[in-house]
C-alpha cells in the first residue's frame, strides 16, 4: 500500500512498512528582500517557517508560511493508486504579503536520490541519457539546464533514480517544467547523499510577475525489472501516451506519404555556400554584403541525387542548405530570391523536378528563429525583448549580427505566407526549420507581445504545425519533447555521444526508450558523415537512429585538412564525378544498413543491455532485437547468433 506520511519534520513516500524515499523538509526558497539582496532559505521551523501537515483524502498538504518575510505557499501531495504520488504547488498559493520576493523554489529536496555505495543511481535527461553512480565523487552541487538557459543538453523534463533496494522513481516534471532546472548533489551530508531535485523559476526578476501555473510533479514508484532507467524512461513514455495525448508515429503516417517516406529514409544535406564565417560586417546592406562563396551548385545537387538512384540508394531526402538569398544564414528573415549563384530558381526547380522523377524529395531549409538588418523584412518591431528592453541578441553568421525574433510575432506574421511561396517551388518533403527544436525557451518583455517560455513553446509548436499541414511533416536541429506531436524529425538528440558531465558515468539511451516510435531521428551530431564500422555509427544503430550525411558539414574552409573522399576531419567535400561515384558507394551502404533497421522505426525501444562490455542488445516492443558488435573479433551470442566484428545484426 502507497502512502506519504510525515516522518519529524521530513516528509517519507512508503510502500507497506518499507520508507522508498524521503525529503528532509517541504521545500528550499530563494528570495529578495526588502533591499533587493538575494536570501536562501529552507522551509523549516528553525529558520522561521511555520510549517503545518494536514491530511487529505489521499495523502498530505503541507502550509508553509514565514510571518517575517510575508511569504507563502501550500504543497499538496497526493497519492494516485498503487504506485504514484503528485507533488502540486497550486500558483494561487503562492503569495507575498510583504516586502520580500519569491525567485526560486526547491521542491522536495532530496526526495529523488540515494546514498554513498548503496548501488543505486540517478537517471538525468543530459544528451540522450546520462547515469549519474552513488559513489566514488566528491561533494560538490551542478545547475543542469534543462529547456533553458543555454548551453543546455537536457531534452526532457524527466529524471529519476533507481535504488539498491530493488525500487525506483521516476519524476515528470509536468507543471512548470519550461521555468526549471535540476539540481545535482553528489556525497553531500552526513550520510553522503546523492541527489536531482527540480529547482523552479518563479520569476527572473525581482520586478516582473511571478509564475502564472501550478508547479507540478508526478512521482512514479518502480518494482521488479521496471525498476531501472528503461523502466523510467517506459514510464514516461506511458505518460506521454495516456495523459499527453501523443500519437505515434505508426499513427502519424496514416494517410501521409510523405512522412511514411522519411520513417525508412536517410538524409543527405548539401550545403550550397555561405558568406564569410565570422562575418566581416555585423550590420550588412545590399550595397556592403560580400559575396557568397560556392561550394555546390543545383547542377552539382542533381548529379549527386543521379548518381545515388544510379547506385540504387534507397529512401533518401536531400536538403539544400542555403538555397535562399545570402546563401546559408546569408539573410534571414528574407529567403527569396534564390540564390543566383547556385543557379537561381531555374536552376532550384530543376534538380526538384528531376529528384521527383527519381523518386527522393527535396526538403525546405529554413529559419524562424532569427534576422538580420539586411533582411527585406526586417522590423525591429518583430524582435524580442530583454527584461531591459534592449532587442535580444542571436549570433552572428554570414548575415552579420542576428537579432532574435519574439516567436508570437514571427509566427503570425512570417510564417504562412513565406511557406506557401516555398512550395510553390515544389518542394515536397518533410520541411527542416533551423534551431528552434534544439534553441532555449526565451520570455519576450515587449509590451507590445509580452511572451512566457510555455508560450514560447506553444508558438514555435505553431511553425511546426503549418508545416506539417503544408508539407506532410516537419523537422528540426534537436529533439525537445515540448516540440511533439508537432515535430515528426529531429536533426539530432544530442552532439555527442559522451556528455562530458563530471557527474555522469554512463551516457545511455533514455531518450530512444522514450520516444523510439514517435519521432524520426538522428542520435548525435558527430554521427553525421560517420560510416559502417565507426563507433559513433554503431551506437546510433544501437539507439534506432536514422543516419544522416551533409556535404560541407564543417563550413569554415580553414578546417578543411583532407583533399580527397572523407576529409580527415570527417566532412564530405563535393569533387568531381569520380569522387561523386566512391562517395555515393559508401552512401548506398549506409543505405542499406538503414534499410535493414527502417522495418523497426514505428517500434518502441522496451530495453537495452550489454551482453558484453562491447556488445550492445537493443529489444523493441514487436521481439525484434539489434545486437551490435564493438570488436574486432566475431561475437557469438549465448543462443549461437554470430555477429561480424564492427557490425550488427537483426533478428526478427
């Protein structure tokens, strides 16, 4: 029987006469007092707290309040049958009667977490999943992003832990969860704890409004063989089924050629040329811009899409970046008119046509994230705004100075009509926008279009989903959950396939195991231009990755140090008809490797394992199973199945 019981001044989550976990007290705030100076506090008698626990049908509410400083708030925690409890802080609960400010709230810390030695672990969204082991670190405390600020490499609002016990526990961040970070304590306390506990913005500023929804966290007990990182991730992938609502990606294709086409197909990105990367002048006219270098034209596009149906490459979708004016972020907002000195829209239409008539779609590139002055669109007016009112600031490419666009303006204003023009070009596949998917949730403080992040992320939805409508299916640079159902391809989950985060210990397939089967996508950014045999290569295949090929991927020619085929830093250099045909021969292997795993896209991912230290097991819901092998030598499984070195095989 599950129930939250008040142990002392702690609050413990107990399963028959077993304590699962426990939080040392409601809650930690910061806040500003009356002179502005930033103050933490934990919600405990000894610091001024009155902290009252009353029953309720289900579990337990707790009114915190500090008479001195005029704050208060009431955590309700609920219990939902067998094996979850709801942790909410309703926003009307929040309240300041005083000089003091609420900025941060730390829910029930040290609720997710464990001990030095115990065997147990912590589960964090990072990358596509990183383990964070019960020992052997030293004391220390990490901020870990998740939908903001950037750099952030979190794509979930998902954590967890799982026990030595033989339990563990899945947290869903579901209110909130675009104003929050996660808090990483390794060896901390007394007792060497180690700890995730969900940290929540109420406000970045000490004068705007506070947070204007429930703070809300699901936690979901696990037992038996769920209680593991794929039983948490499973969980949520429960979640995301029954509450959110989502399709999957079986679902999605009903009715959608298009998208049932790039579920089995591989992507090949061409990038055209650019301007000077860092440019040489920020704030560009037509008059000073300076001219685009070429890489590859139309015509060269054409020969590589002939060459792979010659060759026989299979489903594939070609994207040519930097089609539009100012070649790649040559001059965004503005698209039109292509790129003459790739070939013009004659020449665009040309290699569309002839791509159709082989039977490959060509995708959109574009940009809905950012401008600059030299766009013919252009209006400042559009920009979002800091908390000082300043224009918020978005890099710099060939286009000079960026400025970042507030995503309500740019999605009523821009959107619909530079989409329908795009496809009257012909372009027919599943339609790629830069960014957005893998971009920071931003406020915008205009006056004129005031915008949260959850309503930054209802309007980027919107972009996704005129595309969907106008294309069959959109596409991104990452994978943030908040972007589904409306996002249906993701560039990649993560760069790389280590995290490098001094806490984690193991990266691993969370993310997969949550969203294998509803979102097409590539595992790492350094896969791309990976070939058969490369690590990389192999872990993607492990993690149902579709892979994914970019003809000057690395942009700046300084970086270039290889002249022929694969370059030694691992881009792919457009060059002439016999390299065309040599680089097309890997292209068609990879294809057929994609072939042989693209049966399994509209499965889930149920579990993952090493039957070796470097031989991997994927499982997916229908039996099937990739084994791939990291060695040099044949593996031979348990049930006599042999695996070539550097290789995988399936089985039906």
């Amino acid at each position: 029987m599950l129930a939250i019981q008040k142990m002392e001044e702690s609050l413990g989550y107990v399963i028959g006469d077993r304590v699962i976990c426990r939080a040392q007290m409601p809650a930690v705030v910061t806040c500003w007092d009356h002179h502005g100076q930033e103050k933490f506090c934990e919600v405990t008698k000894e610091n001024g707290w009155a902290v009252d626990f009353s029953p309720n049908q289900n579990g337990i509410d707790c009114n915190a309040s500090h008479p001195a400083m005029g704050l208060n708030f009431q955590l309700n925690l609920v219990c939902i049958g067998d094996n979850s409890v709801d942790a909410v802080i309703p926003q009307d609960s929040v309240a300041e009667s005083g000089n003091y400010k609420f900025k941060t709230l730390r829910l029930l810390p040290g609720f997710v977490a464990g001990t030095e030695g115990d065997g147990g672990k912590l589960v964090l969204p990072c990358g596509t999943g990183g383990i964070c082991k019960n020992e052997k670190k030293t004391a220390a405390e990490y901020k870990l992003p998740v939908f903001y600020p950037c750099p952030s490499i979190c794509t979930m609002p998902l954590f967890g832990a799982v026990h030595g016990n033989g339990t563990a526990i899945a947290a869903i961040v579901d209110g909130g969860q675009f104003d929050f970070h996660l808090s990483i304590r390794t060896c901390w306390g007394q007792d060497k704890r180690y700890s995730a506990d969900p940290v929540f913005d109420l406000r970045d500023f000490q004068d705007e409004g506070i947070l204007q929804e429930d703070i809300l966290v699901h936690f979901k007990i696990l037992q038996g063989s769920d209680a593991s990182y794929a039983g948490i991730g499973k969980a949520y992938r429960n979640y995301n089924m029954a509450e959110r609502k989502l399709p999957t990606l079986r679902e999605k294709i009903k009715n959608n050629p298009v998208l049932e086409y790039s579920s089995k197909a591989i992507y090949i990105r061409c990038r055209l040329g650019h301007k000077p990367v860092p440019p040489t002048i920020l704030d560009q006219t037509p008059e000073t811009e300076p001219p685009v270098k070429v890489y590859m034209t139309f015509a060269d596009a054409q020969a590589l899409v002939e060459e792979c149906a010659e060759q026989g490459v299979g489903n594939t979708e070609f994207c040519m970046v930097g089609w539009n004016y100012g070649g790649h972020d040559g001059a965004w907002s503005q698209v039109f008119p292509v790129e003459k000195v790739f070939g013009g829209e004659d020449g665009y239409r040309k290699l569309i046509e002839r791509a159709r008539e082989l039977g490959y779609p060509i995708s959109g590139h574009d940009n809905y994230w950012s401008a600059c002055k030299l766009s013919n669109e252009y209006d400042p007016a559009d920009m979002g705004r800091n908390h000082d009112g300043s224009v918020t600031l978005s890099g710099r490419a060939g286009g000079g100075q960026y400025y970042q666009f507030c995503a309500k303006r740019c999605s009523e204003k821009y959107v619909t009509p530079r989409l329908e023009k795009i496809r009257d070009l012909g372009v027919n596949g599943v339609y790629y926008s830069d960014v957005i998917s893998c971009a920071q949730l931003t406020k915008c403080y205009s006056p004129e279009h005031p915008m949260s992040r959850r309503e930054n992320a209802e309007w980027f939805r919107k972009i996704f989903e005129k595309q969907q409508d106008l294309f069959g299916g959109a596409h991104s640079e990452g994978a943030r959950d908040w972007t589904l159902p409306a996002l249906d391809r993701a560039y990649s989950i993560s760069g790389n396939i280590a995290s490098g985060l001094p806490y984690i210990d193991e990266d691993i397939p969370l993310y997969p195991i949550v969203y294998h089967g509803f979102l097409i996508y590539n595992a790492f950014r350094e896969n791309i231009n990976k070939i058969p045999g490369d690590k990389t290569y192999l872990t993607s295949i492990a993690y149902g990755a579709m892979p994914m090929f970019y003809y000057h991927h690395i942009f700046n020619p300084d970086y270039y140090t290889g002249a022929d085929g694969w370059s030694n830093d691992g881009d792919l250099v457009f060059g002439g008809a016999e390299k065309l045909k040599k680089d097309v021969k890997v292209i068609k292997q990879v294809s057929d490797d994609a072939a042989r795993i693209s049966d399994f896209q509209m499965e889930f991912i149920d579990d993952f394992k090493y039957l070796t230290q470097n031989v991997t097991e994927t499982v997916f819901s229908n039996g099937a199973k990739v084994i791939v092998n990291h060695t040099d030598e044949t593996f031979t499984s348990d049930d006599g199945t042999t695996v070539p070195p550097k290789d995988f095989v399936v089985i039906k």
